[in-house]
C-alpha cells in the first residue's frame, strides 16, 4: 500500500507557521515536518513537537536566511558583515561553480552544526531537506548524502516528479485554475531542480509530488492525482500557516510569503481528510 506522507516544511519559522503545522496533525492529515532549527521560534516548535510523538520531524536545512548555527567567523562565504546567512539559491549554486572546494568546507561545517543542534533537543531525526531546495545543489548533496549517512538519517528528499503525470492527472485542475500557477516560475524551477536531481543521481523509493504548485496548494489539485509505479511512498510538500497570527509581530517576518493567504489555504487543504483519498498509484493496464 502506498505510504502517503504530507511535510509541513518552515516548522520554526514563525508562530503563525508553528501553529498551523500543530493544528494540521491534530486535526487533519498532516504526519510529517521539516524544522528550521536556526530560526526564531524553533524552540517553540520543538516542546510542540515533543507533544506529538505521532509527527515525523527532520531538517530543514537552511543556509539562505537568518543566522547560522556554526560560528560566522567559520563560513566567511555564507555569512555577511550582519552574522546572518546571505546567500540566495541563484549565489550558492554559481558559488558552487567558481569556488566549489571552499564552499564544500564551509557549508559542511553549517550543515553538522544544524544537524548537531537539532539532534540537542532530543528530537528523532526522520529526514532532511532543504529550504529554498538548496540541498539539491550537488556540491551541498555531496555533504548532505554524507551527512546523511554518518547521522543515519533515512531520508533525503529528492525532486524525482515527473511532469507528464502532474500535468496529464491535473487537465481539469489546469483548467479550473489557470495557467498563471505554471507562470509564475514553478515549471523553471521544476526543470532546474529536475536537472540537478539527475545530476546528483540518487535514488529513492519515495515519489515527490507537487513541485509545480509551490506555495499554491488547495483541495482540488488531490482530485483523482496519480503517481508512478515504483514507490514505496509520495511526499507532498506543503507550507500552512495562520498569517492572521504572523501579521500581529511584522518585526519577525523576513519572508513576505509567511502572509500569503495560500497559507491559509493550505492549511485548509490538510484539514480535509478525503485529500487522502485523491492520491494513489496509477493502475496498471492489462494487455
């Protein structure tokens, strides 16, 4: 039977966000999050989460926002004059390109010191992705598959979603809501993270599904979705939050899209258990 895994990613980023991802697995589906351990209200999302034994945690690897777990002084090439992370995913992967030793050093220490100060909360770690998708950039994969494998971390997600079937199971959805979602940047961050995934040539048993909807999920993109034959499981990655509570503390809102209204929308897409109903294998044909 397919395992069906619903990640909250930006646990830790904001109350807003904690307390939509808290609401999400007592009262809908979700059963997996990605922690932001370096983040403002990362403590706050680790006693949640010691509340609910039944939620999957991991990493969400970040080396894009805010300050870094290891000391500035260590990562000169992640690191501005301010002590905070200052590179977009655009500079980490042409940083990868011209100064790809350095970089590799320097984010292996960032990236043990996320790790070693996740696992200090006591927290079983289930995966670890990375925010901005900045993992998948192969001089980080490099790291992160070794880190992977010394910290016996089972999963690392990987963009391995094929566009035919999204497209191909989601006709109607496209129809009812326009193309402006494929518009907006998705289908070139899709092909890129595609590629780079096929660069880094890992492979899992758990299909991704959602890529070219980020940010943008509701109901109606689970009505009859399809995936592949070959997989243990599908990952349906999936940001909710309460932007009524995030909009009452502006001064610890770094990312504009903490106040979208999709993540209410998303939130009440995880509310709805019958989602779990609209995702399945695709049947087999017989000749």
């Amino acid at each position: 039977m397919l395992e069906k895994i619903f990640n909250a990613d930006d646990f830790g980023i904001s109350k807003g966000v904690n307390a939509a991802i808290v609401k999400a697995h007592k009262e809908g589906i979700l059963n997996s999050t990605s922690l932001m351990i370096n983040q403002k209200y990362a403590a706050e999302a680790v006693e949640a989460a010691k509340k609910m034994p039944a939620l999957r945690i991991g990493l969400h690897l970040n080396l894009t926002n805010e300050y870094p777990a290891a000391e500035a002084n260590k990562i000169p090439l992640l690191v501005g004059s301010d002590g905070k992370l200052k590179n977009g995913f655009v500079k980490l992967l042409w940083l990868s390109i011209i100064k790809s030793q350095e970089l590799q050093k320097q984010v292996e220490i960032e990236i043990r010191a996320q790790i070693e100060k996740y696992l200090q909360t006591g927290l079983e770690l289930k995966h670890i992705d990375g925010h901005r998708h900045v993992h998948l950039i192969p001089v980080i994969f490099r790291v992160v598959r070794d880190m992977a494998a010394q910290y016996n971390i089972p999963r690392i997600r990987v963009m391995n979603e094929n566009i035919f079937y999204t497209l191909k199971y989601n006709r109607q959805n496209i129809k009812k809501l326009g193309l402006p979602h494929f518009l907006d940047g998705s289908l070139i961050k899709y092909a890129l993270l595609r590629f780079l995934s096929w660069v880094n040539n890992y492979h899992t048993d758990v299909y991704f599904y959602t890529m070219l909807w980020t940010c943008k999920i509701s109901r109606d993109l689970f009505d009859n979705v399809k995936i592949p034959h070959g997989y243990r499981a599908v990952e349906v990655m999936i940001h909710p939050g309460m932007p009524e509570i995030d909009q009452k503390t502006p001064e610890d809102v770094w990312d504009e899209n903490i106040l979208s209204p999709y993540r209410a929308t998303e939130l009440q897409t995880l509310l709805d258990k019958n989602v779990l109903n609209g995702i399945n294998v695709e049947e087999q044909k017989n000749d």
